[in-house]
C-alpha cells in the first residue's frame, strides 16, 4: 500500500482520505500547506461543506493541524494546513 498505507488502513471516510492526498501532495518538506477550502473543493470535484467536513475529520484523528492566517489588513486569509501523521516509505 505504500505512503498512505496508516490512512487506507483507518476509519475515516473517503472525504477524508482524498483530502489527505491532496493536502499532502501540495504540502513542502516540512508538511505545510495554504490551498483555499475554495481551491480544495474545486480540484476535487466537492461540495464546502464536504471538504470542511473531511478536515475536521483529520484533525480530530491528529492527521493534520489547522492554524488561520490572516491578512496585513487584519481579513482572513486561507488556513495553513500543517500534515501531522506521516508515514514511513
């Protein structure tokens, strides 16, 4: 099963695992990233509510930490998405 190996072998829903690989394709080598929830839905072909829906999952079985960044206007921006569940190759 390779890399994902942990998350295929979970209990959480499919949502949730294409969201992984997709948060862990775009993540750098310190496993952040910054895609939209907009961004996220419309690559994956899902509804906002689904993908917010599959990060909660995530972060509720630690595999991913969320944090919220903001503007230099004090306006929301994207969240960063830290990947917290990485598994040996």
């Amino acid at each position: 099963m390779g890399y994902f190996k942990s998350i295929y072998n979970s209990e959480l829903p499919h949502r949730a695992v294409v969201v992984y690989m997709y948060l862990h394709d775009r993540s750098d080598k310190e496993g952040k990233c910054y895609p939209s929830i907009g961004t996220i839905a419309k690559e994956l072909k899902l509804s906002r509510s689904t993908v917010k829906r599959a990060i909660a999952d995530l972060e509720r079985d630690s595999y991913i930490r969320k944090e919220q960044r903001w503007r230099e206007n004090g306006g929301k921006s994207s969240n960063m998405f830290y990947i917290t569940h990485r598994d040996s190759n």
